[in-house]
C-alpha cells in the first residue's frame, strides 16, 4: 500500500510561513508585517543589507504588506531554489494578509476555486477572456497529491516553478487539501512526465497525479478540481491507475471514491459484505468478488481463478446463508458488488 499525506497541517500564520522558509532555504528569516525599516533597504530591495540580510517586500497593489527577512552569510550565496522559495512564501503572505482581492492574474486563478459560487464565475469568466483557460479548445485542471512531509512553501514554489516551464503553459490555481492545483490546456501525458520528473529533482514526492475537464457549458471549474482530487487520490492509492488517472477513466471507481460510506456502516449497506470483510481467510471474498466481476459468468471466472468449474459451485455453495441469499437477489447483489470495491478502496487508503 502506497503511503497517503496527513491533511492536518500547522495553521497558517506569519511565524508558520517563517518555519517553513527558515526549513527550506537553512537559514534564519523572519516576516513581518508592515515595510521594512529604509536602513534594511539600503541595497534595493531584494538587495543585501549591511547586516548580511536579504530583504524582500510582500506588495498588494503597491501597498507593502509586509517583509521577509533572510540571515545571510558570504560562504553560501542564495540559490534560484531559494528565490523559489521566497516567492512562495511571498504568495502565501499575501493571501493571509491582503483584504480585499484585486483583479490581478495570481488573483484570479485563485478565485476559480474560491468556495462563493459567484467569485468563481466571475474568475472563469475572466480567465476566459485572458485566454488562461479555453472553453471552446477545453482546458484541464490538475490536482497533484503531494506527501505531507512537503511544506506549503515548498509546494507553491515547486507549483510556480513548473508554471514556468516552456511548452507546458500551465498555470497554478491554489492549495487545496496537500494537493497543488494546475490547470492548462489539453496536452498529451507527457506533460505529467515532466511535472514527475521536476518533482524529483526538487525533492518533491508525488503520490498521484489527477486530471479533469470542465464541461463545455459549465460556469467555473470547481467541479473538474474536484474530480481531479479524487483522481489524484487514487492514482495514489490504486496499481491500476497509478502514476497518472483522468477522471474520465475512473467508472465506478470516481462514485465508490465519492461516496461518504463510513465503514461502521458496511454492516448495514451490505451484511453480505460485511461476512465476508470479517472472515480472517479473504479467499472466499476473492471468489465471489472475481464471481461478480465478471457478470457471474461461471466461465470467465474459473479461468481467473485457476479452477475447475465443479470447484468454483463447490465454493459458492459454501459460501454463508447471507451470501448467497445475496447472490439469488438482483439488488443485494449489486450493493455486494459495489461493497466489495468500497472495501478495496478502503484498505487502500488505510479506512478499513
């Protein structure tokens, strides 16, 4: 079973944003609200100071926000990878700081994934009119599940840095629950080849990578992103799907992953189900499920299961009273079905 990131992170705030910074580029900073005292500018900003600090400005539409502050020293001079980082940090300050949203492009994309439904049509409608996204050609909305030990800013740096990689022209949307948000237009996999590739040079581990496209006459893509994450989630979860899964090729495996189902519960959806869950040897839940797979077909599933069609009646005739009972009902079969996958993916991502 593939590892899935803890969503439980340290909440946001300018000592969080310091740690984070101070843990990717080694070094003390601090960030303060406000501009930075004229004496820490002498260099220009971004310039280094008498006192062997970098100090970058946070601006909101020309308003100083606020200011990040780099210790520095002659042996080891900051990297692109650290300008990297501090323009992360930069953006997750802004968004903490600034009240009122302005209408500038990192604005935008944000707002399509903003949880007031008309910020999100206004954003889409003017990503639309900037040719940021396309209705008519499709655009594709990209969730990659990153593992929990990555740092916001490290996650936003890595985003911004890939939006900057030519042909890919994708552009990064938000954080949303330890997944980055991209969105771009139709491009072959090879795209997500290369976002792999970036990930591992920058140390960034990716558990799956998701995809989705809005629907021609839909307002925003709020549901696409949606779509994406779950398909990110099983990318990461699921052999058959991992690295990469569009939701378009998920089936039932995007409603099982929809589903708000508590295990507790299996005993109610299914007590077929839920018999065959409880039974220390899974050889009969391997059986029927196989069985179920493939329509009940008594042929196909000998050849799967490498028996003798005499063995597999055998089987099933064995099976508990609420099993087959289950097996004789169109319905109750169904739902054991369906069950059978719910507890699949529950084991895959550590519910069961």
């Amino acid at each position: 079973m593939r590892a899935t990131p803890n969503a439980t992170t340290a909440p946001v705030s300018l000592q969080n944003i310091a740690d984070q910074l101070t843990a990717s580029l080694g070094r003390p900073v601090a960030v303060r609200e406000g501009a930075p005292h004229p004496s820490a500018l002498e260099s220009g900003a971004g310039g280094r100071s008498p006192e062997s600090r970098v100090v970058v400005p946070v601006e909101d539409r020309g308003v100083t926000l606020a200011h990040i502050s780099v210790r520095t020293d002659a042996e080891r001079a900051l990297s692109p990878l650290d300008f990297e980082a501090l323009d992360a940090a930069s953006v997750l300050v802004r968004e903490l700081l600034s009240e009122d949203r302005g209408p500038d492009r990192d604005s935008v994309l944000r707002d399509l994934l903003d949880d007031d439904e008309n910020v999100r049509r206004a954003a889409y409608t003017r990503a639309l009119q900037q040719r940021w996204l396309n209705r008519d050609q499709g655009s594709v909305v990209r969730a990659l599940l990153v593992d929990a030990a990555v740092t916001d800013v490290q996650r936003i740096a890595f985003a911004r840095h890939v939006t900057h990689l030519r042909p890919l022209a994708l552009h990064f949307l938000a954080l949303r629950a330890g997944m980055v948000m991209l969105a771009g237009p139709p491009v072959g996999r090879d795209v997500d080849d290369v976002v792999l590739h970036e990930a591992a040079k920058h140390g960034i581990r990716v558990l799956g990578i998701g995809t989705a496209s809005p629907a021609r006459e839909a307002d925003d893509v709020r549901g696409a992103a949606e779509e994406a994450a779950i398909a990110a989630s099983l990318a990461a979860t699921l052999p058959q799907f991992h690295p990469v899964a569009d939701a378009s090729e998920l089936g039932g495996w995007l409603l099982l992953a929809s589903a708000s189902a508590n295990p507790a519960h299996l005993h109610v959806i299914s007590p077929a189900a839920y018999a065959l869950y409880r039974q220390t040897d899974d050889s009969q839940r391997h059986t029927i499920e196989t069985y179920l797979d493939v329509g009940a077909n008594v042929v196909a599933a000998c050849e799967i299961l490498f028996v003798h069609r005499t063995t597999l009646y055998y089987r099933l005739e064995r099976m508990p009273d609420v099993v087959r009972e289950a097996l004789a009902d169109g319905v109750k079969r169904s739902t054991l079905h369906v069950a059978l996958k719910l507890i699949r993916l529950w084991e895959a991502t550590g519910r069961a």
